[in-house]
C-alpha cells in the first residue's frame, strides 16, 4: 500500500472523481467512483515509481503529514 497523499475531487466536466498524488510530478487518475478513482490511483502510483526507477529518477519519500500554521 501507498503511503503517498492522494487529492480527490469531483469532475463536472469529465462526471468523474479526479484523483492527484502531489508528491508525484504528473501523477493523476480517475475512475466513476471514489473507490475505483483511487484503485486506479493506486495502480498508477505504482507504474510511476517503477518509470522513474527505470530513469534512475529520484522517488520522493512521502510527506508524513500536513503542517499547520
């Protein structure tokens, strides 16, 4: 399991939940319910950190929490 923060919102324009992972440049899926918006994320969670290990690319290490002012 991801230990990365995952951003879910609600798409008019796509009828879709929208799902972004801010650690990961680029990082993003989508799916028709919550649930599989973020399976789908999960999986490409997974197939950007096998990329960037193939690149040789820095893997960012997950923010432990949110701070707050």
């Amino acid at each position: 399991m991801n230990k990365y923060k995952m951003v879910i919102t609600w798409s008019n324009d796509d009828d879709a939940f929208l799902v972004e992972v801010p650690e990961l440049p680029g990082c993003m899926a989508d799916g028709r319910t919550r649930a599989e918006a973020i399976d789908n994320a999960e999986q490409v969670i997974q197939e950007w950190i096998d990329m960037a290990k193939e690149m040789g690319r820095e893997i960012p290490t997950p923010i432990e929490r949110m701070e707050t002012a």
